[in-house]
C-alpha cells in the first residue's frame, strides 16, 4: 500500500498531481478549502482510476487549526510516499502599507508554516520507512522582487530555501526533497478576483511564457523520483532566467 497526500487539490497543479500520482498509488488524499470542487476533482480522478482509494478533505491551510488537523493526518499514514505541498494563492497589486494586512499574514501561513509543519510530519514518517518524496511548489517569482509583490515572492522564496536545507538533512535516509519552481502555468490561479487586476493579463503574456500544468507536474515527478536536483525550474526560458536573476542579484 502506497499514500500521497496533496493539498491545493481540487484544480491547476494540484490536480494534475492528483492525476498522475493516483496511477502510482493505493490511496490519494485531496486536500483543499471548497468542498464542491473536492468533489468533482474526485469524481474526475475515479474516472481515471475506477479501483482507487480517493479520500478528500476540506482543510484551510491559512490557519494554524487547519494545519494541525492536516498535520495529525500525515502523521497517522504509515504507508505515505508522496506528500505534495501545492496549496497557494496570490495577492495581485499589494502595495505596503495600503494592503490587506490579514491577506498577507494568511499567504505567510500557507506558504510558509503549512509547508514545513507537514514536510516536519511527512518526513518522520517517511524516514522510518527508508523512502518517501516531498515535493513543495515555489516559483520562479522566488528569484525576483518588486512593487506589489513582496508577500508573494518572498513568501516562494522561503519555500525554496526550505527545501534545500530540508534535503540537506534527509540526505542519506532515502527521502528525496525538491522544490518545484515555475513561471506562468495554464491553471486557474491567474484568475482568482485577488489576482486578476488586469482582465486583459493573459493576452498580454506572450504564449511562449505559458507551460501546461501536466507536462510541469511529470517532469517534477520524474524529477524527485530519478532526478539528481533538488530545485527544479522547468523549461529553458525560465532556467536562463532564474540563472541571470540569482547573479544579478549577488
């Protein structure tokens, strides 16, 4: 029996996670705030996998309570293989100090403590069975700063470090920690009413700035299972990127 636990599950990267991962285990467990569209993600991955084990949990990993009874179920799965840390959002145009204070105190709790509390929980119990994969979502958005942005980039760029330092310790226990950082994916997270400050944003990107959230998600898989990196940026337009920003900013 083999058990991957994926949060932000019910839509863009989580999914597609959830639809890959459900052909490589026993149990998925999804997890996310809307309980409607937990259910069709589930009704959709049946159809991929009639005979799998699809659990949901409607969690808000935004508070401490949701984090714990989250943790408390990562910690009680002997047989987890995967845990996938994806949940996320993001804040378009939050300038200090006339931003929602509370909206950025909840990314800070989502992206940062949810992800080490249940990397924290994954890991001991990955580490007792000698094997195991922690995969957390940045982005490339980690590598850079600027007006309007610092909750979120600051907040990819703890998970990025994170990570690292995270793979570092579990070096040796065959746990395998990585760190998925991308730039502009097709998936519902540009158009949330927090971000969608520009109606017009998607025509103004070019295409070739765009990846597909299953071709991102099996690279990142094959990354953490047969790769030898634990920061994964994906397609060589934003690896140039990342490479000229990280010394740019030396």
């Amino acid at each position: 029996m083999s058990t991957a636990i994926i949060t932000g599950a019910s839509s863009g990267l989580g999914l597609a996670y959830a639809k890959q991962l459900v052909k490589k285990n026993d149990v998925v467990v999804l997890c996310a705030r809307n309980e409607e569209r937990l259910a069709k993600a589930k009704e959709e991955l049946l159809l991929l996998a009639p005979d799998a084990q699809i659990e949901t949990i409607s969690v808000d990993l935004s508070t401490f309570e949701g984090i714990d009874a989250l943790a408390n179920r990562v910690a009680s799965t002997p047989d987890l293989e995967w845990m996938i840390n994806n949940a996320g959002f993001g804040l378009g145009g939050q300038i200090y100090p006339d931003n929602d204070i509370k909206r950025s105190t909840d990314m800070l709790v989502t992206h940062c403590a949810a992800v080490e509390r249940l990397s924290y929980e994954a890991a001991k119990v990955m580490k007792a069975n000698g094997r195991g994969y922690i995969l957390n979502t940045s982005s490339v958005g980690a590598f850079f700063f600027g007006k309007g942005s610092v909750d979120y980039c600051s907040t990819k760029a703890y998970v990025v470090s994170f990570t690292r330092g995270l793979a570092c310790d579990l070096k040796g226990t065959g746990v395998r920690a990585v760190v998925l950082c991308p730039g502009f994916v097709r998936t519902g997270f540009h158009s949330t009413p927090e971000m969608l400050i520009d109606k017009d944003l998607y025509g103004k990107i070019p295409n070739w700035l765009w990846m597909d959230a299953d071709w991102v998600v099996k690279k990142a898989i094959r990354c953490a299972e047969h790769g030898s990196t634990v920061m994964l940026v994906p397609s060589i337009v934003y690896k140039c990127a990342v490479f000229f920003l990280r010394r740019l900013w030396l």
